[in-house]
C-alpha cells in the first residue's frame, strides 16, 4: 500500500465529528480573545453587522496565519453571536496533541489533495443543525503577500450540496478579509484589520446548473474578497 492510499484510508476511517468542549472552548476563548489577542496586536474590526446571529452560516476568510481562527473567532465568533464555530482544517492539525484540541474546538479533517465525501457530508450536516462553518476559500494559508489567492471550488460546492439537500436552509456566506500590516509571522502590535463583508445568499444560485452556480458563487466569492481586501 503507498503512502497516499495508506493517508486516505486512515482519513477514511476518521469519526467526521466536530464539538466543542464545554469547558475548555470557554476558556481558549477567554484568554485568548479577551487576554493574548488584544494584548499581542492591534485589532480593527468592520462589518460585525454582517455576521447572522441565527441561520446556517459559512464564513469565508482569507488565510495568512496560523493566527486566524482565533482573530476570527474574536471577530465573528462566540463574543459577537453567542454561536461557535465549526472549522474544517486539514488533516495534519487533526493528529497528536494539537489534534486533540483542534477536535475539542469544532475542528475536523480534511485532505486538502482528495476531499472525501465524509468530510463534505459532515459540513452540510453542520448546516443543517443551523451551526456557523468556517471554510478558507484559498484552501490553505498564503502568508507571503495579501492578494487574494486562487479561490478554490470546496466553498461553492458544499454549500450548493446543502441546500439541494435540504431546500429550507436560509443559508448565506460571509466573505472575511484578514490584512496584516506585516508578513508572517506577524510581529508584536501588529496591526489586522478584519473587513467582514455582505453576506452572500446561496439560494440565489439554485436556479443554475451545479457547474454553472459553483462557478457564479466562486467568481462572487473572490470578487467580494478583493473589494474587501482594498479596505485596509
């Protein structure tokens, strides 16, 4: 058996669950979102507006940092709805220690090389149950610049497959700019401006074909990802 079968049987194998411990998330969020972050670098926020207090959510930041699930967590999670997040990262920060945390706060594995079908059943059931998903549309993090990468078509599609699946979902995506004033890593009193955009509603897309309304979402996913990456 080669590496890459042996990687995609052990995923394969994998329980696709997302939770988040009772006790521990209340306290990663409070020290880190109300203690480290603040202290650590220089948060601006716009458009909590835009962020559901109720409904399925997707939000879809940009990745440049190993930081970002926290500065989104800060920005669009718990403080601000009272919801938590759910997180789809790939299947290396699911294994050992840091697994083991990842998995306590809403995390769950995917192989960025071959998305199996457990993991997108897992993020349109996390949908379903009305939850707050989180998916980087880039598909992995780009900390060399702050354009706006090749959007992948993950996003689109699950969102798409959920409701086509269950036609009553109200289901919208939120596109998230993340700007460091510096590169990774970032440095101390770094400046992030998180830019939190309109929320894009999916059922407007139902009435294409399944190619046609992943490549309209996708396209719509970047374009509003470079408006709100110019607002720095």
């Amino acid at each position: 058996m080669t590496e890459k079968n042996k990687s995609q049987n052990d995923l394969a194998s994998q329980d696709f669950t997302s939770e988040t411990s009772p006790w521990l998330t209340p306290l990663t969020y409070f020290v880190f979102c109300y203690i480290i972050l603040p202290f650590y670098f220089n948060l601006k926020i716009r458009g909590q507006e835009n962020v559901p207090r109720t409904d399925p959510t997707i939000l879809a930041p940009t990745h440049r940092s190993r930081w970002d699930p926290l500065i989104l967590s800060y920005a669009a999670g718990w403080l601000l709805t009272r919801r938590q997040l759910r997180y789809m990262v790939s299947e290396e920060q699911t294994k050992g220690f840091q697994g083991w945390f990842v998995r306590r706060l809403g995390g769950f594995p995917v192989n960025r090389n071959n998305p199996g079908i457990s993991s997108i059943r897992h993020s349109v059931q996390i949908l379903k149950n009305q939850e707050m998903l989180v998916l980087f549309p880039e598909g992995k993090i780009c900390p060399e610049d702050n354009e706006i990468h090749p959007i992948q078509p993950g996003v689109s599609r699950i969102a798409l497959q959920a409701i086509s699946t269950h036609s009553e979902l109200n289901l919208k995506i939120i596109p998230i700019s993340i700007l460091y004033e510096h590169p990774a890593p970032p440095p101390w009193r770094c400046g992030v401006q998180i830019n939190i955009g309109s929320p894009l509603e999916v059922k407007d897309y139902h009435g294409y074909s399944v190619k046609e309304a992943a490549q309209k979402l996708t396209a719509n996913i970047k374009f509003s990802l470079e408006q709100l990456h110019k607002k720095y």
